[in-house]
C-alpha cells in the first residue's frame, strides 16, 4: 500500500475515532441528565468532558493527517 494510502486510512480512522468519542460523550451528558443524584451527575459530566477532549485531540490529528497527506512539504511540523 502507497506512503498516500496509508495516511489517507489513518486519517479516516482518526475521523472515526473522533466520531466514536462524540457519541460516547453525548451518552454520558444523556445520564447525567438522568441521574437524580448530583455527585453522580457531576461525574458523568467530567467523563463526558474527558471524551470531548479526546473527540478534539482525534479531530486535529486527522486534519493534521490530512493537511499532510495533500500537500506533504506545507505542513509545518
């Protein structure tokens, strides 16, 4: 498989990882939601926190990924 290749798969993999981390994020604000009680919800709301981070870190790598993959000698490092 071409050096092209394999970064365009990377980078879609971080997509979907990205995408994952959002969904897993919207589940735990949907039970902090639910959750009567508020140490629990303010646990849930920082899990969900945690996954937005990561949903972010994912989306820059794959940007980054992608930014690389089209123009290989622009990207500054």
């Amino acid at each position: 498989m071409s050096d092209e290749r394999l970064l365009a798969l990377e980078e879609l993999r971080s997509w979907t990882r990205a995408r994952e981390y959002w969904d897993r994020a919207v589940e735990y604000l949907k039970l902090a939601r639910a959750a009567s009680d508020p140490d629990l919800q303010s646990r849930f709301v920082a899990i969900a926190r945690h996954y937005r981070m990561l949903a972010d870190a994912e989306e820059r790598s794959a940007e980054h990924k992608g930014a690389e993959r089209r123009s290989p000698n622009e990207v500054q490092q």
